[in-house]
C-alpha cells in the first residue's frame, strides 16, 4: 500500500490541511489519547505532526514502517522520543524562536497580573468590598529583583520586555557562554543564589532529565517569602501543584502564574485552580495568530521538503545528524 498519510495528533487549521491536500490525506486523531494515536499508525502513515502530550515514542514509530518523519509544532520537543527517532533514521522538526515573542509577552502578563493582584481586586468588586483597598495593597516591579531561570530564547524576550519597569535582573544558565550577555545588563548567578536572592522567579528551561522537578520539595524553602513563581516553559519542572498549593497556604510563595501543568489538560478540580493568588492559563501562551501563522508556515515547509526530498533548514531540525547521515550515504552509493 502507498504510503500517503499524514497522521496530526491534535487538529490543523483548514488552510494547513490545504497545503498538503490532495497529495496527502490529513488524519487528526486527539493530543491526549495515546489509544487514538496508536490506531492511526500503519503502513500508510508517511509523517507525524505530533502536538500536544501524546509521548511519541519507538513502538509508535515501529507500527508506522513508511514514516519518513515527526514534526513539532512548537521548540519544546520532550514529547518526542528524540533518541529513538535518530536510532531510526527520523529527523524530528520543530520551530525554535517562531513564538519566543508571545511566551515572553505572557509571562509578563502573568508577572504583572500576579504583582497587581488582579484577582483579589475584582473578587473585592464583585463582593462590594470597597473598603478592601484601605486594607490591601497591590507591588510595583520597580526595585524588584527579577530571576531568569534559563536564559535562552524565552528568557531573553522576558529581559527584553521586562526592560522599563526598573527591575533588577538575574539569570541562571549554565549551558551558556555568559560573557556574550555583557551589555544585557544582568546578573549571572547559581541556581541556589537566584531562588534566594530573586522577588520574582520565572522558569525558561527545556523539560529535559535534569530539569524535571527542578523546584521541588527540598528547594522551594529558599525562596523568600511573598515571592512571585512564573512558569511557561514545562509542568514537570516544578515537581508538582500540590506542592505550589502548599507554598501558597503555608508560605514561601506570595503568588504563582502557570501557563502549564504537570500533566495536561490538568485535573479542573485541583484547588490550585480555584486560589486567588494563582493566575491560570492552560499552555495558551503560543496560541496567537502571529505565532502560530510562524510556527505552521515553519512546520510545513521543513515537512514538504523532507518528503520532497530537498533540503530542509538545518536549524529547524533537532536531530540534523539524521539527514548528514542520509546526506552521506546517497553520495557514497552515487
Ligand atoms: P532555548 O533552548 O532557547 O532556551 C532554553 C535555555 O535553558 C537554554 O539557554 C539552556 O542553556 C537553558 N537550560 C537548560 N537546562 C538548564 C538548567 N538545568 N538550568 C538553567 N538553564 C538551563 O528554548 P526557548 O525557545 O527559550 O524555550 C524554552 C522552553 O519554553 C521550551 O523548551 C518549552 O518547553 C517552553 N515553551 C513553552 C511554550 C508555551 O506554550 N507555554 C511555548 C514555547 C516554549
């Protein structure tokens, strides 16, 4: 049977779908349903775009024997099982930078909604609690010392956006060279020393081994009391909202901003959801018209030219040895 199919797990707009149509037939099975995903892999499959949390792994990759890729819709790609894709010969797509600008725009957002208290001052409203505002008072950001917790493409639009409010910054990155950050006008600290030293932490690294439950039960204890927890990168990065739940009751944590969660879609009913210092949103930050137009347009090129057979931008490809590999041995057999 001709492989022809390209399986999406989560849904593709229509003018998407149209640029691989009729050539190709467009399955979308759902993001969190790995019973879906497993039925719509066959000898037909010839490409995966693989959103949201399906863990895309070996034995989905065996059942699909034509597959000739697995695109990312997105820079995170901890969805994908990187290794076993390589061990196959599988580039994996993605499209690092295509929506940097509006991660940053939400995380300060979510910076700003936390420091201002907004939830506590429409609940004041709607329960006609004028006096609230004699009792209570929103932060400034002004004098603030702000903590990056990996300084890459996310964490330096936060500095770039954050610039302005009169917030002294600090970053944690090991895996960078930071005297190429000379003029960012920030501070390159430890780990430990930001979580003690920062008003506001806010998470930018990649869910990788190292950084799954990277703030945790044994850490949270060094943030100072009042302080503000951001986290757009990955859920698991904070080992879990039970945990952030506490911070908020008991202390360190004066006020959290989540784009994500441990597991998604996250369980509704978890109080976290429900706390007036919690400002909630679920993994929408990349979900706007210029970034997603970026990361479709991106997506689709790199995929029509793997199948095309022409060269995809290296830069897009998280495992580009796969293609050298392929590169090599079509020229040693030419
Ligand atoms: P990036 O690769 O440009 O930057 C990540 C930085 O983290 C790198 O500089 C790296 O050196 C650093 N890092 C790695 N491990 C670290 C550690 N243990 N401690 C400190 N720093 C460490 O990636 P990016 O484009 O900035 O994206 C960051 C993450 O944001 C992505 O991996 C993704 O998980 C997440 N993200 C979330 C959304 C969303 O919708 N909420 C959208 C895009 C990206």
């Amino acid at each position: 049977m001709k492989c022809r199919r390209i399986v999406s797990i989560g849904l593709l707009p229509d003018y998407v779908r149209a640029q691989f149509e009729p050539e190709y037939e467009i399955l979308s099975v759902s993001d969190s349903s790995r019973e879906e995903v497993v039925k719509a892999m066959d000898e037909t499959v010839i490409a995966v775009i693989a959103r949201g949390s399906v863990y895309f792994d070996g034995e989905l990759m065996d059942r699909a024997p034509g597959l000739k890729l697995i695109a990312r819709t997105g820079v995170g790609y901890d969805s994908v099982s990187i290794e076993e894709a390589t061990d196959r010969g599988l580039p994996v797509t993605y499209t690092p930078g295509a929506m940097s600008r509006s991660v940053g725009e939400l995380t300060l957002s979510l910076i700003l909604a936390a420091c201002k208290k907004l939830n506590i001052w429409r609940q004041a409203l709607q329960d006609a609690d004028w006096n609230l505002r004699y009792l209570e008072t929103s932060q400034d950001l002004e004098g603030k010392i702000l903590g990056i917790i990996g300084y890459g493409r996310i964490g330096r639009q936060v500095r770039m956006l954050s610039r302005g409010f009169g917030l002294r910054t600090l970053a944690n990155d090991p895996y960078i060279d930071h005297s190429s950050f000379a003029d960012d006008d920030i501070t390159f600290v430890s780990f430990e020393d930001l979580l003690q030293q920062a008003n506001i932490i806010t998470l930018h690294v990649p869910l990788t081994g190292e950084t799954r439950g990277l703030i945790n039960r044994q850490n949270i204890g060094l943030i100072q009391p009042g302080s503000v927890l951001i986290n757009t990168a990955r859920g698991p990065v904070i080992e879990s909202l039970d945990l952030l739940h506490k911070a908020l009751e008991k202390g360190p944590l004066g006020a959290v901003g989540l784009d994500v969660s441990p597991d998604e879609p996250p369980d509704a009913a978890h109080p976290i959801f429900r706390h007036t210092r919690a400002y909630v949103t679920g993994h929408i930050a990349a979900r706007t018209p210029l970034s997603q137009q970026r990361i479709l347009e991106t997506m689709v090129r790199e995929v029509r030219a793997i199948l095309n057979g022409t060269q995809p931008n290296l830069a897009n490809i998280v495992n580009p040895e796969v293609l050298e590999d392929q590169a090599g041995s079509d020229s040693s057999s030419s």
